[in-house]
C-alpha cells in the first residue's frame, strides 16, 4: 500500500503533457477547478500515480467538461457549484474514508456523457464483470444498444483520441442540429431522455424526430439498465452511482 507522497512525488508526472496537449486541442474542453485535499484522498484511494493520466486528473482537476458538457471526465471533488458533473469518488461509491480493502470491482467509471452513454475502464476480471475487452481497456455502454463495447485503448490512449476530436466521429449518428443548445441548458448531473429512446427503430430511423427532455442522470442510466435486463434479460452493471 502505497502512501500519498509516494503516490505524488514521481519524476515524470503526467499533468504537465496533459495541460500540453489540452492548450493545443481544437476540440473544447474545460477544466473544472479542484480540492486539493480532496484529490489526495481520491489519489490514495485509487492507488494509482501522478505519472498516470488518471492520476494526473483526479489530483490536478475537478474534471473536463468536452464539447461544451457532451462528455464530462470525472475528476476530484471542486468548487465549480452545484451545477457541475459529480466527482469520480461520488459516482464509483469510493469509501467515505481511506479503506485498504476496497477495489472497484466492476471496473472505473471515467466519464458520463448526456444521451446516458459510460466510459469505463476495466477491472482485473472484466469478463466476470460482464464486459469485453481486457483488464485496463476502455469500454463504453451505449445507450442506442443497451450494451458494452471494447474500444481498444487505455485510459491514456482514450483520453488522447477524445482530445484529437474522435468524439465527432464516435457520435456521428448520434447528435442532431441544435444539439450545443441543448446540453449547454443541462446540468452537470443532467442528461437527455428521448422518445422513442434511442435503441428503438424509431429513433435509429429519425433521431431529430424524437423529443428530448433533461432528466437526472441517475434516473437515464437507471432507464438504461432497467431496459437492457427487460429486452433480452441482460443486466449491464455498475454504469455510475451518480
């Protein structure tokens, strides 16, 4: 068990490339602000090291809000206000106090994004958890299916290819004129629920068609899930607390 210092103090941390990278992206992005204290508790709580992109993140920023809040990357706890994203501890269910024992069983949850969607990053039995891909690769739970898909990559790759502007292409079918309005309107703890929703052909066929309204985001992925196990009895799991 590794402590905080040691956690912190690495030759080579990863959250100077990663403000790098970010000032040099064409795709927006805000950094939220952080709680120091707070981030070193999520830091040792994880295990995980500043030299990480993970670990850069959840010490350095209360997350990143993409595409103007499409997508928002959990962070440490901040003080952006209540209309901001939770924090990574809030909606992976981190121990309120530091717990040698825990581990994220099912795997991380990295980001929300407004249609319901996850990003996840395994954990070390990702099949027993239900999901493709290998131990420590993203995948994602998209709501237009109701299931999960192995992108490939780690976190670090994940988080290069959303600053890259993979998110245009990924989303492609999945956004519709006027889409920037409407989720600058939400809250960090809101998404859209369509009708029909996006797994039904309805939608699939016309998707500007539907009518959208901003939920709790607990309450979209709780549709999601609930949808999945009753259309062919699948239950995807954990998919956030928050």
């Amino acid at each position: 068990m590794r402590e905080i210092d040691e956690l912190i103090n690495v030759g080579d941390p990863a959250w100077p490339l990663l403000l790098q990278e970010l000032s040099d992206t064409d795709v927006p992005v805000e950094v939220l602000p952080v709680d120091a204290e707070s981030g070193r508790a999520c830091l040792r709580q994880l295990q995980v090291t500043a030299r990480s992109n993970l670990g850069g993140i959840v010490l350095n920023c209360g997350g990143l809000l993409v595409d103007g809040g499409w997508l928002r990357v959990f962070g440490a706890p901040g003080d952006a206000g209540p209309e901001a994203p939770p924090a990574l501890a809030e909606v992976n269910a981190l121990p309120p106090a530091f717990d040698p024992q825990w581990r994220p069983e099912a795997g991380l949850v990295l980001a929300h994004d407004v249609l319901g969607g996850v990003f996840a990053l395994n954990g070390s039995d990702a099949r027993r958890a239900g999901r493709p891909g290998d131990p420590g690769e993203v995948v994602y739970f998209a709501p237009d299916s109701l299931g999960w898909e192995a992108l490939g990559a780690g976190h670090s790759a994940w988080l290069s290819w959303i600053l890259s502007g993979g998110l245009r292409e990924f989303y492609g079918g999945l956004r519709w004129d006027g889409w920037p309005d409407e989720v600058a309107a939400l809250s960090g703890r809101q998404g859209l629920s369509f009708f029909p929703p996006l797994w039904s052909a309805e939608a699939r066929r016309d998707l500007p068609a539907t009518s959208r309204r901003a939920v709790p985001m607990a309450e979209l992925l709780g549709l999601s899930r609930d949808s999945a196990l009753r259309l062919d009895g699948t239950d995807p799991g954990f998919l956030g607390a928050a």
